[in-house]
C-alpha cells in the first residue's frame, strides 16, 4: 500500500473539489429573477405569482412542476387572446432555451395558485419550489404587494 504524502493528498482533494464544484455549476443554469405575487382579499380566491426565468447554460432546460405550502395547487398558466376573448389555460412544461429568459407577467404567462391556506398579505412573503428536468429544485422566496400591483414595487 502505498502512503501519499500531505502534498499529493491535498492537491487530489483540492482538483475532486474544483470538480464537484464545475460540475454543480453546470447543473444550476436557470436563475430565478424578481418573483413577486399580489395580495389578495380572501383565501377561497386564487393567487397568481410572477417572476423571469433565465436559462444561462448551454441547452435548454423545462420547468415541470412547481409547489409552495401557501396552496393546494400551483399551475403554469398561459393566457392567450384568440378573437378578441380572453383564455387562461395550463402550460405543460415551458422550456427555457440557453441563452434566453422566459418571463410570467399580469395578463400573460404566470402561476396560478388555488386553494390557498390563507389570504395573501401585503409586506409578507412566501416559498416556492420549481422544479426543472435538468436544474433540479429551486427554492424562493417571493414578496407580495399590493392587490392592484403591475409588478415588483
């Protein structure tokens, strides 16, 4: 059996870390920027929560599913104008391309939360988790504003 000195040992620790830790940034390519939901009056309403994604790797990457303790349910949502009527329906995985940022905006694209456990509260905030195929979880934290906000105040 051979004995590695101090130096050897170190330096092997020091490249697996470098490693462990280009390859973990590799992974975690989608940023989350400026989430924020609106307030709302009562529980038995739903929310919806807005906020960018940003894919900086070098493939695309899916949102599959996302999750927070404040609700029974979260759902992406797309809404789409077809003839002048308005329609709100589930979006299955939007996919991040690289390089490019898709956002959740009022009246567009965002999430919609129902079954709440509570009223949404200005000047509070709330987890959630989104879940992607090749990022994995990712845990914000998102502040609620005013129920007639446009965006982050």
């Amino acid at each position: 059996m051979k004995i590695l000195s101090p130096q050897t040992l170190f330096g092997s620790l020091l490249l697996a870390l470098l490693t462990v830790n280009a390859w973990a940034e590799e992974l975690n390519t989608i940023s989350v920027e400026q989430p924020w939901a609106r307030a709302t009056i009562l529980k038995s309403r739903p929310a919806a929560a807005y906020l960018t994604l940003r894919n900086t790797g070098a493939e695309a990457d899916r949102l599959l599913s996302v999750t927070s303790p404040v609700a029974g349910s979260v759902v992406i949502h797309a809404t789409t104008m077809t003839e002048g009527v308005v329609k709100m329906s589930p979006e299955h995985s939007p996919l991040v391309e690289p390089g490019k940022s898709i956002a959740f905006r009022p009246g567009e694209r965002h999430l919609m939360m129902t079954d709440l456990k509570d009223a949404l509260r200005k000047g509070e905030s709330f987890p959630l988790t989104l879940r992607f195929e090749k990022a994995g979880s990712i845990e914000i934290t998102v502040p609620i504003y005013s129920p007639g906000a446009q965006g982050p105040e």
